[in-house]
C-alpha cells in the first residue's frame, strides 16, 4: 500500500462515516474531510508523475469542493432551518454497516479490474473509487431531504474522480477545470431548488413532491 | 533487571488508577468552575471504605462477596497480561482470546453477583449491561483481532515489541483499532453519553445500579477493580497510539514510556471533555453509539486483511 492508496481509502472511511449521521451539517463537515483526503491522494500521484497540472487540479478541489461547496450549503441549511434528517429509510448505523459490506465487495470488485488490467498499480485507489460510488448511491437511496440528495451526488462524483485519478496518467487540465465549473454550477441552482422548493412546499422531502401543490 | 521492572509495574498498578478517576473528577470540577476534591480524594475514599462495616442483604448468599474478590483476581491478572505500559515484560503469555474470555469471566461475575442480592434495581441494570454487552463484544474481539491479523501474532506483548520499522501500512490499523477501543471503553466504563456515573437516579443507570448493594471492604474491592480495567484500557489505547510514533521515530524505552503516560494522561482529559461538553444519550439511541465502536473495528479488520493480501 503507497501513500496515494492511504489517503483514498481514508477518503472512503469518511464516506461511511458520512453515512452513519443524520446531522446534516456533520454530513457536509465529513464530506469536506473526504474531499480533502481526496486532493492529498491527487496531490501525491501530481508528485509520483511529475505531473504539474494535476497540483494546480488538487488547489482546485480544495478550494471548490473542500471548502466553497460546503460552505455554500450551509448557508442554504441556515436558510431553510433544518439541521436533521430525520425520517431515513433503515437506521443510520444499519446504512453505514452495509457500506463497510460495499466496500469489502469493492475489494473483490478491484481485484478483478486490476487483474484484467496490468498497468495500474493502485488497487486501493480502485477500492476507495468503487466504494465512494457505492456510499454515495446508498446515501442518495436511503435519504429522503433534497440537501442529502446533493450530499451523495457529490460523493459519487467524488469516486468518480478517485477512479480517473488512480486508472490514468492524469487528465487534462482542460478536462478536469470543465467538470469542476459544471459540477458548481449545478450545486448552486440545486441550493437555489432547495430553497424554491422549501418556500412553496414547506418541506424538502423528496418523496412526496409528485402530489401536486396549489399556492 | 527484570524483577525491578515487574516491581515496578506492581506499584504502579496499585497507585495508578486511582489517580486517574482522581485526575477525571478534577478536571470535570475545573470545567464546570468548582474547586472540586482533590486528585488523591479516591484514595482517602478507599481508606474510609476499609474502615467501615460491611452490610449484607438477608436475600444474598456467599456468591454476592466472592464474586467482588474473584473480580479484583481476574483484573490483576489482567493487569500482567495486558501490556498497558512499554517497559511492561511478559511474566505469562499476554494471548488476545485469554484476555477476551477473562473479561467475559469478569462481567459474568459482576452480574451474577448483583443478581444475587435480590435487589429489583440490580435485576434491571443487569439486563442492560447485558443488553449492552452483547452488542459491545464483537466491537472489542474485532479491534483486537484486526491488530492479531496485521501484525501475525495474537501474543500482546509480541504485537507490542517495539521495532523501528518505517511499516507505514500499520498506522491505519492501529488508529482505528485505538479508536474502537476508546469508544468501546465508553461503554464498557459506563462513562458519559452512555451513562453518567456521578447520578444516583436509579431508573437511568446502569454500572452504578450494579453496585448499588456493595458496602464496606467490598465497595472498595468494587471501586479499585473499575479504576483499575479503567486504568488497563486506557493502557491498551495509549500502547497502539505510541507504537504509531515509534513506527516513524526511534525513541528508547523511557521516552516510550513517557510518551505512553502522556498520552493515558491526555485520554483522561478527552474522556473528562467528553463528560463536560455531552449528554446523557436516551436509551434506545445508546446501540447507535455502538454501532460506531463496530464500524470502527470493522474498518481495522478491513485494514489489516487488505495489508495482507496487497503485499
């Protein structure tokens, strides 16, 4: 195990603590830890491969996902007055335990890519990317709050770009800039939505916004 | 050489942990701006409990004062088995099955021996540190297996051989086997979000109501066995955050020393904090408390097998 698998699979450790809260704010507090581990994994392999536009990438994250995002749903939480998610589908610790089982199923899941593919050498790189995806989808599926929605899309992108990080030589700058600014854009109208939805409906549960609503 | 350092282990085990409730309770008085008893306070407490009369219930049998003595044997023996100090040599083989199973003799025993007063408060505090237990044992046998599986050996005092090795891929497994532990010693000690051990409201305690029909010699043997696995724990916790410096420093045997103390000193602190700044969790949220204890142990098993399989 190299130092970039360390910080991923630390990265992947405050996934699934993420998901065995309830509080939202500690939710967005571990998801900054994750994001943070994740720009020190990318920060390593910029140093393994002497690759000067992923250092510049690591600034980015930090800057946009560890820190702006964050702050800027939190101010949203402010807003709209809610601090708990609380009516989950299963407990939140039963969630966090089927994650830990996804993450020993991302392992074997690693093997088998790794095998299939000689040139990378990060297989714990592979198990965090697989696992983050996997604790996202399950956050997204078991949370009924629009902000929790928001929370597992960004730890699903998170996995997404630990995978592209530990498969690849490095992306293009260009590449890499373009997701970061779409994925800001589209947090910021989902707050906007968040705040729309709270203020016409007087709830953000998703699963009761297909009865209509007559104001 | 060695006998002084066994020596050396005896009295320090007999004087350490009443110190350490000594060191909690002053500081909780500190924070909460009383000027509180002093540090040496357990002390005075034990030598006022020896001196007093001890009462009996006319429903107890001879198994209530046994199972207070048979408790201090098994955590003094304990004691020698758990290498909660660097400089602490093996007199027998410190096994992790043995201490497991000597822990689950010594909470078999506190039950059995509060049943036996006929007390309805012991009866119902019973059934919740076995409620409790149950949940917390696989939090506790996992952490200690993830720490027998990434180092080879379930020999202790082996996992706990100092050797300056810069083997990086053990520092996850000992922070989360740490970690584990820690929130397990919260439970297990009845300490604050689970229970707070400075009220006397029956219907919410849980060690305190265990213990409610001791007196006398034997409150005393009660109080020093529960400072002294207090005191074992914190040891264990403080041994797998030192061996994490020493993986990256080469420190010799009396700094590793210190360091140990420092860091069982600064555990007393974190718990008094913990006391301070929380509250008392309501019942049916107590297994979520758990539940973190046993993501953490899971985590460390998971450490520790994928350092065996990617090397």
């Amino acid at each position: 195990m190299n130092i970039t698998d360390f910080f991923a699979l630390g990265s992947a450790c405050f996934g699934i603590l993420m998901l065995g809260s309830v509080n939202l704010r500690l939710n967005l507090f571990l998801y900054s830890l994750q994001t943070i581990f994740m720009a020190l994994a990318t920060l390593n392999q910029s140093f393994k491969l002497v690759n000067i536009e992923m250092y510049f990438i690591c600034i980015f994250i930090i800057a946009l996902k560890a820190l702006f995002i964050p702050y800027f749903l939190n101010n949203v939480l402010t807003k709209i007055d809610i601090q708990y998610d609380s009516n989950v589908m299963i407990p939140a610790p039963i969630g966090m335990h089927i994650s830990i089982l996804f993450l020993g199923i991302s392992q074997l899941l690693s093997d088998k890519i790794i095998q299939s593919m000689p040139s990378i050498d990060s297989i714990g790189g592979v198990t965090a990317a697989i696992s983050l995806l996997f604790t996202g989808i399950l956050f997204m599926l078991l949370r009924k709050i629009a902000i929790s929605q928001i929370i597992g899309f960004l730890t699903l992108e998170n996995g997404i770009f630990i995978f592209g990080v530990s498969i690849t030589k490095g992306l293009p700058l260009i590449v890499d800039l373009g997701v970061l600014l779409d994925l800001l854009v589209a947090i910021m109208i989902a707050g906007l939505f968040v705040f729309r939805i709270k203020s016409s409906f007087e709830h953000i549960d998703v699963t009761q916004l297909n009865e209509l609503h007559e104001n | 050489m060695k006998y002084i350092l066994i020596g050396l282990q005896i009295i320090l085990s007999l004087f350490l942990p009443l110190l350490a409730i000594g060191i909690i309770r002053q500081i909780k008085a500190k924070l909460q701006n009383r000027i509180g008893p002093p540090i040496i306070q357990p002390y005075y407490n034990l030598i006022k409990l020896f001196k007093k009369n001890q009462i009996l219930s006319h429903d107890s049998t001879w198994v209530f004062p046994l199972s207070s003595i048979i408790n201090l044997s098994i955590v003094l023996i304990l004691s020698f088995i758990i290498p909660w100090l660097p400089f602490n040599k093996s007199v027998f083989s410190g096994d992790i099955f043995l201490l497991i199973y000597l822990l689950a003799l010594m909470r078999f025993f506190t039950i059995i021996g509060s049943i036996d007063t006929g007390s309805p408060f012991s009866s119902f505090s019973t059934s919740r540190e076995v409620s409790l237990a149950v949940l917390l044992e696989p939090a506790i046998i996992l952490a200690l297996l993830a720490l027998a599986v990434a180092f080879k050996t379930s020999d202790l005092f082996q996992i706990f051989n100092y050797a300056y090795s810069l083997d990086l891929i053990k520092i996850p497994v000992l922070i989360l086997s740490a970690s584990s532990l820690f929130l397990a010693s919260i439970v297990e000690f009845s300490r604050c979000p689970i229970d707070d051990p400075t009220t006397h409201l029956e219907l919410t305690m849980i060690h305190e109501a265990m213990i409610i029909e001791n007196s006398g010699l034997n409150l005393a043997i009660v109080e020093y066995t529960y400072s002294l696995k207090l005191l074992l724990f914190y040891g264990l916790i403080a041994q797998c955050l030192t061996h994490c410096i020493l993986i990256i420093l080469n420190l010799n045997i009396l700094l590793q020393s210190i360091l140990c103390l420092l860091i069982i000193f600064s555990l007393l602190i974190l718990t008094s904090l913990i006391e301070s700044f929380s509250v008392k969790l309501s019942w049916h949220k107590v297994p979520d408390f758990i539940a973190y204890a046993l993501t953490f142990s899971f985590l460390a098993v998971f450490a520790a097998i994928i350092n065996g399989v990617s090397l």
